[in-house]
C-alpha cells in the first residue's frame, strides 16, 4: 500500500474545491513555496496565489517567514504552511455512558482531551453536558481562540446531512438533531455530525495511512458495532447515510440478549459491557471497567486474553462475507485488543481467511486504526476537518481563528 503522502490531489475546478486542493496538498506536503505547491497540486500559479492569499485571511494558513531561503538576487520564495497553532476545531464524541470533548488543530492532532460521564440518557442533558465540558475545555486550554466548526460523531445510525441521530438503541435516542442542538448551545459555532466508524476512515485518508485512491472497508467494536465502507474519499452512504449497519448481525452460538429485543446479535455479543459483565462474573476484574479489563490483559492476564481472542475472532467471521461482496483493499480495525494482542490479531485474519472465499486468492491488507490512542476525540474532531478541508472558503473571513 503506498502512503497518503504519494497520492496526488486533484481539483475539479470549482473554486471552493481549488481552494480544498491546496490546502489538503499543504496537509500532505507540509510547509511548501507556492511554485511547489502549484506543481503537486496541479492547480495554476495564479489560482495558488490566490487561494493561499484566501486561507491566510481564514486564519487556515500561514506565511513562515523565519524560513525563508534566499535564492539569489530575486524575491525570497516565503513557504506556506498550515496555521497549527491558532486554527482549532472542536470535537464531541457521544458514547454509550460518556462524552468525549477535545480541540485538534488542522493536521488533526489533539490539543486537549476530556471525558465526562452522562447524566442518564436523555439527548438534551446530554448535549447540555457536552457543549459545557467543551466550552470548559476551550476556556482552560485556548482561551480567545474560537473553533473554525464542531464535529460530533457517535454509533448507530447518523444522518450526516440532516445532522441527525436516526437511531442509537443503546441510547435509546431516535431522531435526535443533535447538530442543531449543540449549534444552540454553542453560541453558533458550526456543527456537523456524522458516524464515528466514517469519520475514522476519513482521518485514517487525511492523517494517518490510507491512500484515497484506494477502498476501504471498516469495522469499529466498542459498546457499539458498526461498519463503513469508502471508495476514494467517498463514503458509501445510501438514503439518510443509513449504510454500515452490522449490529444485529446473527452470531452463531451467541445467546446475549441485544437492545433490540432479539439475542445473539454481533452488537451485543462484542460490546464492551458484555466484556465486562462476563469477566465481573468470572473474577477477571473487580471494578465494572473495560479500562481495567484491557489493562489486565496487558498485564497477561490468561482468561482477558482468551476474550479478547475471541472478540477478534467473531469479528473477523463477521468481516468474510463483507470482504468477498466488496473486495477491498484495505480492512480497516478499530478495536483494542487487535491493536495490543498479537494473538487477537492473528485470530482476526484467521477467521477472515476461513471465512472469506475472496480472502485465499485476494487478500486485503488488514490494518488497525492509527488513532487507537484517542479513536474516539479523532473521530469528533475529523467531522469538522473533513468539512473544512473539502471546502475551506465556507469559513467566514470574520469568524478566522486567531
Ligand atoms: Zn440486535
């Protein structure tokens, strides 16, 4: 697999999508002259001239004068880079029983990172609790700055263009407009919403290893169980962004009762509070803490290993249809216990093998997630670096970040 930093962007020609061009070049370049900008992007002198003077004034781009390389007699050729100090976006990932607010700069690193817990399941408690954590988190961390958008991202179903919740069982949230919402909370700051497992993949192609001009299907397995699958830069989505659903897949010999009222679904045999409940009930942890389960199973523990093994294993024989109907490039993992275990790991491409026909002639490259850190703050923060690195001139010149 070649790296993100090989691919080529290319502009259609529509200005606020040149504009996207460059400043997504500038991501993967780092601090280039303009000429040199103007050559990988393909974009002409004066349209680079021009977006970059855009940029600057959005406050998402910045001249780096202190290096500045003389050549001659001429013009010092003054770089461009992005403004990864005073440009911000903010991010609110809803989980299953807690918030996660943080504040990425543009190359999608993490300022700042809090996690609050809910206050029961209601959306607007909940959306109350999370527009205070960030405003705190911005007040405490970058104080006069103020975010060029929001992202939230959750489980479940997400309806990226009407910023709604469609359905999230475990929350027992249908239709929630969470992005309208949270916008109301934030003093009409920019929100945009859409699935954690999307979102991921989207970092995965602007930060981390994943070259666009390649698919890739997904899984993410928290307490939530869901799917993305992206030709390119685009997600396939489907009527209200509805694709990806696997939580209720049917697992072979699994009995855990599911949310939706039917036992043995792929959501509630991986999720981590059925990992939770079972190792509570066998001794393996005291406190009822999937933190505390993954840490003894650092620690070698022999029984967390084994459910971790067989976590991976289920979720591979779940990836082999998917795999020999899509045949991707690349399967992209979001999981902990395939990015820590080796044993889990290997369980995972085993299942996959045997359970994939395309796999034994065509195997995909099987990675896990470079954000295994913080999945989850990548996730909110990347919903608004998407919108702003496909069409940065929609940032206002008043609202720039600096
Ligand atoms: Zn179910």
């Amino acid at each position: 697999m070649q790296s993100a930093a090989e691919s080529p962007v290319r502009s259609t020609g529509h200005r606020s999508d040149s504009a996207g061009v460059l400043l997504r070049t500038l991501l993967r370049q780092g601090p280039s002259p303009r000429s040199t900008l103007a050559r990988l992007s393909g974009l002409s002198p004066a349209s680079v001239t021009g977006h970059s003077a855009s940029l600057i004034m959005r406050g998402l781009v910045t001249e780096l004068p202190e290096a500045v390389a003389r050549t001659g007699m001429g013009r010092p050729h003054m770089p461009l880079g992005l403004n990864t100090r005073g440009a911000l976006v903010g991010g609110v990932h809803i989980a299953v029983e807690e918030t996660t607010v943080a504040l990425l700069d543009l190359r999608g690193t993490i300022v700042a990172e809090q996690t609050v817990p809910h206050p029961g399941t209601d959306p607007s408690a909940i959306l109350r609790t999370a527009a205070d954590a960030l405003t705190d988190l911005m007040a405490a961390h970058t104080p006069g700055v103020r975010p060029l958008g929001v992202g939230v991202a959750t489980g479940g179903w997400v309806d990226r263009d009407s910023g709604i919740v469609v359905e999230h069982p475990m929350l027992g949230w249908h239709d929630v407009a969470a992005a309208r919402l949270l916008a109301g909370l934030l003093d009409g700051l920019d929100v945009h919403l859409d699935s954690h497992i999307r979102a991921l993949v989207r970092a995965e192609q602007l930060f981390g290893r994943l070259d666009t001009r390649h698919s890739v299907l997904a899984l993410f397995v928290g307490n939530v169980v869901d799917a993305a699958y992206a030709v390119g830069e685009h997600a396939i989505r489907g009527p209200r962004s509805g694709a990806g659903d696997v939580a209720h897949w049917h697992v072979a010999g699994s009995d855990w009762a599911c949310v939706c009222g039917q036992t043995g679904c792929l959501q509630a045999t991986l999720s981590e509070r059925r990992l939770v409940a079972d190792a509570l009930g066998t001794g393996v942890i005291r406190d009822p803490s999937f933190d505390e389960l993954v840490a003894v199973a650092e620690a070698g523990n022999t029984a967390a290993r084994e459910m971790f093994r067989e976590r991976a294993a289920i979720a591979g024989r779940a990836l082999g249809p998917l795999v020999d109907f899509l045949n991707p490039d690349t399967v992209l993992i979001v999981e902990p216990g395939v990015a820590r275990f080796d044993e889990a790991s290997a369980a995972l491409r085993t299942a996959l093998d045997e359970c994939s026909a395309v796999v034994r002639g065509r195997r995909p490259s099987v990675v896990v997630s470079s954000f295994m850190h913080s999945p989850l703050a990548v996730a909110a923060g990347t919903v608004a670096l998407d919108v702003l690195y496909s069409d940065p001139l929609a940032v206002q010149p008043g609202k720039k970040a600096a």
